[in-house]
C-alpha cells in the first residue's frame, strides 16, 4: 500500500492532468517508443513554439484524469509509452505537428487518437487535421472571399469607364 504522502501527490498529479484536459480544445496521445533524444528535443521545440504542451505521462494516471474530463474513450489506447500534447487555442498545430513527425518516424512514433472539444476521435481524423491549412492560411482564403466581389465590381466599373472614354 503507498504512503499516504505518495497517494495525495498522485491525487494531485491526477487534478493537474484533468484540468489540462479539460482547458485544452484539441489534444494528441502518441507512443514514442524508441525516438532518439535528439529527436525528441526537437519534436518538443517545435510543439512548444506552435504553444502546445507536450508531455509523458504514467498510463493509469491519465486514465483516471480522463475519466473525470469526461474523455473515458481515450483509455483504450493507455498502454505502452504515452506522452500528450494539449493545445489550447490552436485546434491543428499539434495533430499537424504529431503527423508529419509520425510519417517520418513510422517504425518509432505512431499517433494512438486524438480529441476535439471533449470528444475523442480516432487516428484518421487526426490525420485529416494536420491536412487541414493553418489558422492563418484559413482567415487569408476567407478574407480573399471576401474581397473578391468587390475587386471583381472594381474591375467591372474600370471597364465601363474605359469603354465611355473610348466612345467620347
């Protein structure tokens, strides 16, 4: 039986990880098995800079915060080496991130599945995800949506005006 000192760091192990579930938006769980340090560290460097938090964790400790998150479904994956990366405000940055770096790392780095706003989905659509363009290639193609009737009745007044200068 552990200490009492040992349960109540595990029970707030257990809080901190069900709070991180609960504020992130998006989340990725994947086995690392057998990346090099060097790997990691970069791995880790870019998710950082993309402001996504990327962490290990024990298996039977982010089963019980997911059980309190509501994500119950993600312990089926629970077994193996685990580690996390949470995403607060960026919903493709790190499936993006974890993607591309599975692809390249096949024999050593597999994606388990992935959540979106409390609810768990399975690799594939993590893997939609990271095709999905960036936050800010999305707000360009909307804001060219946008301003392309305009350009196009800009364009279009021009042409009547020239054609008038023309008959004159």
């Amino acid at each position: 039986m552990p200490s009492a000192a040992v349960l109540e760091q595990k029970k707030q192990i257990v809080s901190e990880l069900t709070e991180k579930l609960k504020g992130a938006c998006a989340g990725v769980i994947v086995d690392y098995k057998g990346i090099s340090v060097e790997q990691d560290t970069a791995l880790r460097k870019q998710l950082r800079e993309a402001g996504v938090d990327y962490f290990v964790a024990k298996n039977t400790l982010l089963g019980l915060a997911a059980d309190a998150a509501g994500l119950s479904d993600m312990k089926s994956v629970l077994e193996g080496t685990t580690a996390i990366a949470l995403s607060t405000d960026d919903y493709i940055s790190a499936a993006k991130i974890l993607n591309k770096f599975a692809e390249e790392q096949k024999d050593f780095f597999a994606i388990k599945l992935g959540f979106l706003d409390g609810a768990v989905i399975p690799v594939e659509k993590v893997q939609y995800l990271a095709k999905l363009p960036s936050k800010e290639g999305l707000v360009a193609k909307a804001l060219g949506s946008l301003k392309a009737p305009i350009s196009n009745l800009v364009y279009a007044l021009n042409a009547i005006k020239e054609k008038q200068e023309e008959v004159a």
